[in-house]
C-alpha cells in the first residue's frame, strides 16, 4: 500500500509538487492575513 502511494508521488511528482505547493501558499496566504488582521484590530483598540 505505501509502496503503491510513493510510486504514485514519484510518477506523478511535478503534479504533486505543484498542487502542494499551491495549497501551501493559499494556506500560507490565509495565516497571513488571520495574524494581521488580528494585528490590526488589536493595534486600534478592537474596534474594526
């Protein structure tokens, strides 16, 4: 079974390196602006 998995990440790597990494940055992009939102409302008291 994990054979199969790796066999599958190693012949289709470009497609899995792209996907992932696409994921990442929208995940990465949406940390971002969690933290300076939260920044932000704490930088004016709260009030948004």
């Amino acid at each position: 079974m994990a054979g199969d998995i790796l066999y599958f990440l190693h012949r289709h790597f470009r497609a899995v390196f792209l996907i992932g990494a696409t994921v990442g940055v929208m995940a990465l992009g949406l940390i971002v602006r969690g933290v300076l939102a939260l920044l932000f409302s704490a930088s004016t008291g709260g009030a948004v």
